[in-house]
C-alpha cells in the first residue's frame, strides 16, 4: 500500500474506533443485563420466578463384574466418587450403595496392566422399584465411558 504513512494510520484508526462503537455496546449491555439489581430493588423478575429446585435423587445399588480382575475401578457423577476400589468384593467384582441423580451420566473408569481385551459390565439396580439399568462395555488398556441416566427414571 504506498501513500503517506500518516494517512494510513489515520484511516486504520477511524476503522478501529468504527469497530470499538458496537463491542462496547455488545458488552455493556451483557454485563448490564448480568449485573445483580441493587439491595431494596427486587426486580418482577425475581419476584416471579422460584430458585432452582435440586435435581431429583434415588438410592441404587451399583454393581461392576470385570474379567480379568481391573487394577482400578470407579464410577463418578457430578464429581462425586461413588464406586472406587475400596468397593471391591471378590476378584473383578466391586458392589456399593449410592445416591443416583436422576438425568446425570455416571462415568465408568477402569484400567488393565496389560493391552488384552477385556470385558466390563455394570449394572445399576433401584432398590425402590426393582428396575435396573445394565451396559457391557470391551476395552484394552483403559476405559473411560458412561451410562446415561435418564430424568424418568425416578421411583
């Protein structure tokens, strides 16, 4: 691009300033519309509407049968820990109580020594209802996968 260097800078400039004009707009108008009302000044919004009511729970029992016998074992939802090796009863079989959220996945974790395949099934059985959910998952070295619990499935 030849010309004055000046005349170029000058018109990157108005570009800029030309873009600067809607990002400030874009985000002012997300943190006003974010922003807490101040203390004394309830919104109808809030008025009207109730706070989140905690995800339904139920008690399960969880069951994992491995062949051959993994080196780890654990199921986790929402961050929580619910199966882990301290649950384990016999070689390759892990089996504890737990409080199951309904509509959250529980991620299966296991690990092998070595590259074989391997097989893992577990089962999740209601205690209120008798109903179960049930996956078999194959994995070599490592697996990491998840059963879906579904919103209905409340007793």
């Amino acid at each position: 691009m030849k010309g004055n260097p000046l005349l170029r800078l000058s018109v990157v400039l108005i570009l800029l300033l030309a873009l600067l004009w809607p990002i400030c707009k874009i985000t002012q108008g997300e943190t006003r519309k974010s922003s807490p009302s101040p203390p004394g000044h309830a919104s109808a919004v809030s008025l009207s509407t109730n706070p989140p009511a905690p995800p339904p729970s139920w008690k399960a029992t969880l069951v994992v049968h491995a062949a051959p016998s993994p080196m780890d074992c654990s199921i986790t939802q929402c961050g929580r820990i619910l199966l882990s090796g301290k649950d384990r009863i016999a070689s390759g079989e892990y089996r504890t109580i737990a409080e199951i959220v309904s509509g959250e996945d529980l991620v299966i974790s296991s690990g092998w020594e070595n590259d074989e395949p391997h097989a893992l099934r577990v089962e999740v059985l209601t205690q209120d209802r008798g109903e179960s959910l049930d996956k078999s998952f194959w994995a070599r070295k490592t697996l990491e996968d998840a059963i879906a619990i579904p919103a209905n499935v409340l007793p």
